[in-house]
C-alpha cells in the first residue's frame, strides 16, 4: 500500500496514530501465528514515522486542487469523516459513524458545506434500534439476572469502541448496586488495556460529559470496580471455575481468541449468559449463536452443547435506519453511495430511499455499487473566478449587458480574473510579447500599396519608423507595413489571434496587388495616387488624387471620422433605419437668440446682467410606429421615449447601422475604444462648428 511504496500520504488523527501502533502490533501477533502474515513487525516500526497527524476541522491539501477536512464522525475515539474537495467536486465520505451521543463519544458532525456525492454506511439497512436509555436499562437488567442466578457473563467484544463504553456503563452500575460490589469485572485482552492508556490521555476529544468529569479531577477511565485479568496458563479454566463474574473479552465475533475460549466454557452450563452487544457479521460465530442451536462446533472440531442463555441487546456504534436516513436529508447530497453493509440490507436501505425521494418528487440517485466496481458519476458544475486587483476597484455596473475583461489565470483549481499589468504584482508571474515579422515582395509603388490596403480596411495610418526612416503604414491598429526597399515590403506585429488574422489578411491584400484588376487600370496611364497631405519623391508637389479609393477614410486628429465623412454616414444610417421603419423625419433645432442684456445702475463693471437662457436643443431623427414615437439624438446617438419596446428595438437597429456603415478598421478598434465614441467626437466637434444642421440639411 502507500507504505510500501513510499510515494503515497497516510493521514490519521492523533488519537487514532495513538492507538494504531498497539492494534497493529495485535495484527501482526494474530497472523503470524495463524500463517503468513501481510506484513512483518519491523516493516510496521517503519510506518510510525510516515503517518501525519491531522485534527479535527483541520483544512489538509495533500496536492494542488485536492483538500480535505475531518470531521466527528462518534464512531470510536479518534474516528472521522471527511469532506474531500477535487477541484471543486465535494465528496463526504462517513466511513463507520454514530449519530448518538454516548458516555464518552460526540455524535457524528453535520459539515456546514454540502457535498455533491455523499458516501455512507447502510449496516443496519432498515432496522431500527432501541433508544438508549432502553438499551441501558435491557443491558444492566440481563447482567444483573445472569450474576443472580450464580452465573458468568460473557461479553465479547473488540479491543476499543464499544468495550470502553460497556466499561463506563458497569462501573456506573455497579456504584449504584453495592450488592455487586463483590462481583468482580473483568476486561480480558491486554490490546484494550493498552488502549485504556490512549482514552485516559485523549480526554479533550469526547463529549461534554467527560470533559466536565475531568476538569473535577475525576478521570472516569480510571474504573473503581473493573480491572484488568492477568493472561496466566490456563486462566480461562480458572475463571471459569471461580466465583459469578463478568468478562469483557475480544474479539467480538468470537471466532477466535479470549472470547472464543471462555465461550466454549461456559456453554454448557445454564446459568451462564452471553451478551452480544455489537454488529456481527454474517458466517461469525456471534451471528450463528444468536439462533439459539442446541449445539455450537469448538475450535478442535468437537461438539458442545449450549445451554447458556444468548442476548442481543445493540450497543453497536452504528446508525440505524432512522438515524441513517435522518443524516442523509440534513447532509442533502444529490448522489447518494450506499456502502458497508450487506447486500440484503443495503438493497432494502437503497429500496427505501428512492421510494421516499419518489414521492418527495426530489431527483436524488441511489447508488450501491459492488466490491471492487467502478463507479462514474458525471457533474456540470460552475467554475467562479475572483477579479482582484485593478479590476476589482473598479468593478463594472451591475447590468445584464455588463462585461469584465481581463486575464483568467488558473491555478489549483482556482481561478483569478486580473489586468495584465498586475500579473506580476499578484501572481510572480511575467509576460512576453512575440514578434512576428514576414518580407514580401512587390513590384508596384507604395502608392498603389496604400491605395489597396485603404479600399480594405478603410484608412491606414501613416508614419516614419524611427530607426530606419523607413515608411510604414499601420494596418487596424495592429500590423505595420514597412517600406524597406523598393521591391520589398516588412510587415510587423505582436503576435495574438487576432493580430495574426489581421497580418493574414494583409499579406492576402499584398500578394493580389500585382493581379488586381484595378491595378492594372490605375497603372495604366501616369497619373498620382498620392493624397492631399502625402510627399513623395516619386509625384510632384500640389498633386491631388486622381484616383481615391471609394471605401477610404482619413484620420484627423480629433478622431477616425473627419468632419466631411459625417454627411454621408449620416446618410447611409438614415437609409438604414427607414429599411426598417418606413420614412423617418428629421428635427432640425431653431438657432438659440443671443443673450439679452438688461441694463442695472448698480454695475459699474460691464453695466447690465446677461439673462439666462435655456440650453440649445439637438438635432435629431424621429421615428414612429403606430402612436407610439422615438426620438434618436445625433449629437450622442442615443435613443429616447415612452414606449419601452420600441425604445429598445430603435436602439438595435441603431447599433447595427452604425457597425454596418463603419470600416474594418472602425470594427477592430472597437475592442478597446467604444465603437460609437470616435464618430460621436468627430460629430460634436463638428457641431460646435456649426456643420451638423448645415450638413443635414444638404443631404436631404
């Protein structure tokens, strides 16, 4: 196992690396005089260093995107459940648990979080136990009558768990009887009295009971009637022969051992009890003897008569089915995987559930899978990344339109939304850009060049590189186009998928210059296509264009749009929104009168006060749709009126205008500037010039 190889982690609470050492030691005892044993005593002296101790509530991360926390699970001492976390995946396993707080034990803890799958025991399937006080009182009442009538009392049971338990409940018993006090108890198994050691020294672990016992100096593991049988030759025929007692002797499905012994015994003799207080499991013969047969086979094969009484009274820490079923809906997991228990038994708890969730009309899966078979479960859960730093001052609004764009860095399991610029900050981590960098060559002016790459894109900007001189050409913000000679061309970019799919593009551009057709008619006579600002070597000074591209666009300073591209934008979203709407009509503003001066004696300094007038209204278009109205502001390009509906279908329509009248260039900007922004500047500057009305008013 993990010990053997080396490689893998072994986890155990402190209480349970305490005991483990002694019931290992057992182990190996038993086996090595039985047959070959799994595993050697020095190669068990070799685990100790290995195990790590962890407490309860504890958070472990034994590897990156796997945790786990224990939780009481009120089983024995030391016991626990564990909430295991893959990835974000929550499994809570139980393992053997007890929702009943005993004498010395807290029940099993029910985790805050809830779990996707949760693993559970079904020992007892549908059987339900009697409740404590009445087992109690079943089990102290049989004892009692077996010593009566001059009897022994065989209890057997295993070396920690419910011995412990029994121990607490006799002494009690006895300090209440002073008729017993002369009747001695015995626990026979030297692994218990080892175990003794670890309960009397783990007492902050158990319940409020024996906390409080503890603090008034009473260690209630150190019993006043009950002590410890000396392992002498023969001393089960000693005892048998002695006085009425009560033993306590492992293991607890007398199969063997102590127990087995002392079983075979006092069998025949009717005075005798056996006490079988825990879970036996099928083929024992604890489950065998509580049938009552008249005979029971010995160890050497010999047939012995039982004539000593047989009772079942259930101090197994275990839940029952009500209990059982009570932990599963506090728990809520949507899968549910039965384990340890019989095939019968689980069958019938399995049966139960399901008919309970059928008429609850809950979708819970039932689970019961094999020894050794492989369960798949399939989950779609929800991955949450948390936005820190930058982007987490300044949070966008709270809209379902509202998008958060940032670098997703995964790790763990774990996710983080951050800005670029605070990688380092947050992660360690650090970025590089790769440049990419492509010759082509031409065989025409850089003219003809810009010419083709304009009708693309719709304008290009234009510049000197700074190390070379040479002229270069950035296309969409992204890919520079560099004019290294003649007869060749360099094109730059930072590596990314778009950046990549941009230089795909312009490469495709470049390479169908020499067979475009419009090449060839615009070469074909001497002429410029240089435009207005342009210099070259190649045209003279004053030149215009005599061929400008139909789809190019020119930047100006203030924005992508110049003030003489507004008209016919313009234009083309007017016609866009009366493919939807029908006729729009334009409001055009009255100019706004001067300012009135009204003349006041009391001011020296201008001799009047300006009156207040009210703010210039803006052009607009209007649209209607039956009796209801919007109004489209040109100025901001935004849309107001009453009717919510056509308010909203005015505004997508308007949005698809405006990308649909923009170039590729205005389209691929957009990512990190709004698209409408630059044509909304360029519209109101050109409205402080006074242009906007004028304008509107000659296109139609």
């Amino acid at each position: 196992t993990n010990f053997k190889d080396g490689k893998g982690k072994v986890y155990m609470t402190h209480a349970t690396k305490a005991v483990y050492k002694f019931m290992m030691q057992d182990f190996v005892r038993m086996s090595s005089s039985s047959g070959d044993p799994l595993f050697s005593a020095l190669e068990l002296s070799l685990t100790l260093p290995l195990i790590i101790p962890v407490s309860a509530h504890q958070q472990i991360s034994p590897c990156p995107g796997v945790s786990f926390i224990p939780y009481h699970a009120g089983h024995v001492l030391g016991a626990c459940m564990f909430m295991i976390d893959i990835a974000g995946l929550k499994i809570l396993y139980t393992g053997d648990y007890s929702r009943e707080e005993d004498r010395h034990l807290v029940k099993a803890e029910v985790p805050p979080v809830r779990p996707d799958v949760l693993i559970v025991e079904s020992t007892y399937g549908v059987q339900s136990l009697e409740g404590r006080p009445e087992k109690e009182a079943m089990f102290t009442s049989e004892v009692h009558a077996i010593i009566r009538r001059g009897g022994h009392v065989l209890l057997p049971v295993f070396a920690m768990g419910r011995a412990q338990e029994l121990l607490l409940i006799l002494d009690e018993y006895w300090d209440q009887h002073p008729e017993l006090h002369n009747v001695p108890v015995y626990y026979a198994s030297s692994l218990a009295k080892k175990c003794m050691a670890v309960y009397q020294t783990y007492i902050h672990t158990m319940n409020a009971n024996i906390r409080s016992r503890f603090e008034k100096r009473d260690n209630p593991f150190v019993f006043k009637y009950i002590s410890s049988l000396p392992h002498s030759r023969n001393w089960e025929k000693k005892v048998a022969d002695g006085p009425p007692c009560v033993v306590l002797a492992s293991p607890g499905f007398l199969h063997t051992g102590a127990s087995r012994e002392l079983l075979e015994l006092w069998a025949p003799d009717s005075r005798n009890g056996l006490i079988i207080t825990g879970y036996s499991v099928e083929g024992t013969m604890a489950r065998d003897i509580m049938n009552e047969p008249d005979e029971i086979t010995g160890l050497r094969g010999n047939t012995i008569p039982r004539r000593l009484s047989v009772r079942y009274v259930s101090f197994s820490a275990h839940v029952d089915y009500s209990q059982n079923a009570e932990y599963i809906d506090l728990i809520g997991a949507k899968h549910i995987v039965l384990v340890h228990g019989e095939q019968t038994a689980m069958g019938r708890l399995r049966g139960a559930l399901q008919s309970k969730y059928k008429d609850r009309d809950e979708d819970v899966k039932v689970h019961t899978p094999r020894n050794l078979e492989t369960l798949n479960l399939t989950f779609r859960g929800e991955r949450v990344a948390k936005a820190i730093g930058s982007l987490a001052n300044n949070p966008p609004p709270a809209s379902a339109e509202s998008l958060l764009s940032g670098l997703l860095v995964s790790k763990d399991y774990s996710y983080t939304l951050l800005d670029p610029k605070d990688l380092r900050e947050f992660t360690g981590l650090s970025t590089s850009d790769v440049m990419q960098m492509v010759r082509i060559a031409i065989g025409c002016g850089w003219e003809l060049v810009r010419w083709h790459l304009e009708g693309m894109y719709g304008f290009v900007q234009e510049g000197l590189d700074k190390e070379s001189g040479a002229r270069v050409m950035r296309v969409m913000g992204a890919v520079d186009v560099k004019h290294i000679s003649e007869t060749e061309l360099m094109l730059e970019w930072i590596a990314s998928a778009s950046n990549d799919m941009v230089a795909d593009s312009v490469i495709a551009v470049l390479m169908g210059i020499d067979s475009s057709p419009a090449s060839v008619k615009l070469t074909n006579s001497p002429h410029s296509h240089e435009h207005d600002d342009a210099t070259s070597e190649d045209v003279k000074p004053g030149i215009k264009n005599q061929h400008p591209h139909p789809h190019a666009r020119k930047r100006q300073d203030h924005g992508y749009f110049p003030e003489e591209a507004v008209v016919l934008r313009l234009e083309r979203i007017i016609h866009f929104l009366e493919a939807h709407f029908g006729d729009v009509q334009m409001y055009e503003p009255k100019p706004a009168p001067e300012p009135e001066v009204k003349p006041d004696p009391d001011t020296e300094m201008n001799g009047g006060d300006v009156a207040e007038t009210p703010a210039p209204e803006e052009p607009a278009i209007i649209v209607k749709l039956d009796d209801n109205e919007a109004r489209i502001n040109l100025i901001r390009m935004t849309v107001h009126g009453d009717s919510e509906a056509l308010r909203r279908r005015v505004e997508s329509v308007l949005q698809m205008a405006i990308a649909t009248t923009g170039s590729l260039a205005e389209q691929f900007t957009s990512a990190d500037r709004n698209p409408t922004s630059d044509y909304e500047d360029a519209r109101v500057a050109a409205a402080q010039e006074g242009q906007v009305q004028t304008e509107v008013e000659t296109s139609g």
